[in-house]
C-alpha cells in the first residue's frame, strides 16, 4: 500500500471511512465486521480490517477472510458467459432453448398456481441477452410478490446451498411459467445460475472447473470457490441477520457451516466464496480494461459492451423493475451485463462518476469500479440482508470525498 497523497487522495480523508464505519456500525453491534479496500491509479489507497469474525467466540477479523460473497458471483459468471461469446462459441441474440430444449415452449403466466398454471405464448424467445441483464421473466421466491415466487419457494429454487445440481434447477423451471415476456422488464432472480448452466453446456466443462481454470487460476484469486476448503476453516466468518425486530442474530456458525463441504448445486447467481484480496483482483483486471499481469480474460471493446446500459428502452433500473428487492434500488442507475451502472450521477443523489459499475450480494458485501477515477473499492462483511443500513452508499461519499485529484 502505498502513499494516498501519490494518487490523488487525501490519508486523513480516507481515515474517515475506519472511523465511520467503527463508530456508527461496529460500536453499535449493528454490523459485526467490516474490511474495506480501495485501489486507485495503480496502488491500494487504503485497507482496514475492523471487527470480529466470530462474535461468539471472540475472534477478530483477519484480513484473509473468506467471506460469503453471494450475488458479486454474478459479475464473474457474467464474465465467464462472455468470455464464450468472445470465443464464438454462443452468441447475446441466441435463444435460450438453443440450449435448453426443454424450455422451447415455456409459457408467460397469466392466472393460476402450481399444478393449474394459465399460460399465454412469448412473444419473443427468452435470449441469452435476456438472462445476463435479468430481463428473461426469472425470479426469486424470496420476492414474495407472485404465485410464480411461491412455486420458487416451495421448489427451494433459489436456496443456498442447495442439495440438487444445475441441471435439476433447470428441470424444475421447464415446469414454472415466467413472470413477465423476456425482454420487457426486469427482475432480480436466478437468470445468473442458469448462465452458469449455459456455460457448463458450452465450454463442455463442469462450471466450477471453468470458472477455476478459465477465471481464479490465471487471476491468481488463490482462496476463492464455491466452498471453505480443508486447512482454512478458521478464515470463514460467522454470517448475521437482521431479525424484522431489529435484533442481530447468528445466521450460520462458521463451526457448522454449509459452506465447508462441496455443494452439488454451483451457483452461479449466488455460490462463491472469496477473500477481499482475491476480488480485487477481479476488479482490478475489470479496470484494466480485462487484462491483469499478463492474464487477459476478455476484451476491453467486450468489457465495455457490458458496461453499457441495456434496459429495454434505456430505460433507468427504478423504471422497469419489477422485484420487490435488488441490490440497487435508488434512482440514475442502468443495467448493462452482468453489472448495474449509473447513468445519471445527480439522480442517484450521490457522488460518483457517469459509467462506474457495481454489484453487491445478500451479506452486505460489495464492489465498485470506476473508470473515469481509476478507483475500485472492495467492502466485506457479513449480515442479512444486505438492504438493512444504508451503509454502502455512506461508503460512496466517504471514498469520492476522500479524492483530491478528480480526472473526471
């Protein structure tokens, strides 16, 4: 780490993140821990690792945790996808059922519930588009909002881990009809997973080894995957949630953790665990236009194309959402492939630069990259759900405050 004042930043400036998260977060109980880390122009700005690991027992957080990372899977299965695309191998316009046949004839719901659906035709095929910027009528039956959710819920589709594989979760949707027409709305569900499914399909590789091979190895993101393997038990922090009561409770002992075995079901929309370090090195490679030490991944023309808004209509996310949750709800903001985006900095009523890209996942954790500033910001933590405080915004402020040089 080097000297803040180098690359445009003020130390005293960032010091007011440790201090902000500490006394409004930490002190408070309200989160458990917090390790944040942002890169700026070529060098980490700033690191700091605040709390306990394990509340029950006492244990400090280390910088070598490894976290629950949950939905920031999806910009890595997303780059995955497009890493076949660039290889010709699958194309954004190709209709899903080119590679689920079982799904050719899937209806859109119009009345009913389980067992007597009432189903009308789609107008246009659910695309591969579709399932990248979360438009193919998938959903998660934790939305709570439609019979559709409900028939998720009783399947169990969207839980983690899960005792079925990928090809059993696509099963189970042959038989649930979508939400809406592909391609007119959007909505936070499982559309990433079933990407995961695609590229297991197209590479003719089991998901997790692509994504290993193809993805963590050349990156050098040593510590992460879909589960806490044998010696670094220690490293996996106990995860919270917040109780409708405003009590924090233990959500799952790291002792007893799901998370230490080898799930059956990959989850591409949900499944990883990683280390602060380990993403910021899938950011870093994103800011660099899909390159790092000498391990390109994907091109920048590719890495731009899925940084751009796709909405339908270009339309911003407020405007065709349909889910009661996601993990960005506020104004200006866009969806592109894999990543939401802003697209107009004064509706999102905060600081930050036109184009930066995000995601965040259920325990609260979460990532930006921002070209136009050379800054990527990695922040981990673990409680549910991630829409309890308001903390990831406050850490927006606290950063672009922090810079001195603006090259935007």
């Amino acid at each position: 780490m080097g000297k803040p004042e180098l690359v445009g930043m003020s130390s005293e400036r960032l010091g007011r993140i440790d201090a902000h998260l500490q006394s409004r977060y930490i002190d408070t109980g309200r989160l458990p821990c917090a390790q944040t880390l942002v890169w700026r122009r070529g060098q980490l700005a700033h690191s700091s690792v605040l709390g306990l690991a394990d509340r029950e027992r006492n244990v400090p957080l280390k910088d070598d945790a490894i976290f629950r990372i949950y939905s920031m899977t999806k910009p890595i299965t997303s780059i995955a996808l497009m890493m076949l695309v660039e290889e010709g191998k699958v194309s954004l316009d190709d209709p899903v059922h080119r590679y689920i046949p079982a799904w050719k004839n899937q209806g859109v719901y119009a009345a009913g519930v389980e067992s007597a659906w009432q189903t009308k035709p789609t107008t246009e095929p659910m695309r591969v588009l579709d399932l990248l910027r979360h438009t193919a009528g998938l959903t998660y039956g934790f939305q709570q909002r439609s019979n559709v959710d409900a028939a998720y819920r009783k399947l169990k589709l969207d839980d983690l881990p899960n005792d079925g594989t990928l090809d059993d979760m696509i099963a189970k949707l042959a038989g649930i009809p979508l939400e809406y027409q592909p391609g007119t709305s959007w909505s936070y569900g499982v559309a990433t997973d079933v990407l995961g499914y695609l590229v297991q399909v197209i590479s003719g590789q089991p998901f997790d080894v692509f994504l290993k091979e193809r993805i963590f190895e050349p990156l050098k993101m040593v510590d992460t995957g879909f589960y806490v393997r044998p010696g670094q038990e220690s490293r996996l922090p106990a995860c919270y949630a917040l109780t409708p009561t405003g009590k924090v409770v233990l959500q799952d002992d790291p002792t007893k953790s799901a998370y230490l075995a080898d799930p059956s079901l990959k989850s591409g929309g949900g499944g990883l665990v990683s280390t602060a370090a380990d993403y910021m090195r899938f950011c870093r490679m994103l800011l660099n236009g899909g390159e790092l030490d000498g391990a390109r991944l994907i091109g920048p023309k590719t890495l731009k194309l899925m940084t751009m808004n796709h909405l339908p209509g270009g339309k911003e996310l407020t405007q065709v959402s349909t889910s009661l949750f996601s993990e960005a709800v506020f104004e200006g903001l866009g969806f592109g492939l894999g990543f939401a985006m802003t697209v107009d900095v004064a509706r999102t009523k905060n600081l930050g630069s036109l184009g930066e890209y995000f995601w965040g996942g259920m325990a609260s954790t979460a990532f930006w990259c921002d070209p136009v500033e050379d800054i990527a910001v990695v922040f981990m933590t673990q409680l549910m759900p991630s829409s309890a405080y308001p903390v990831r915004r406050e850490l927006r402020t606290l950063v672009y405050s922090a810079v001195t040089e603006s090259l935007g």
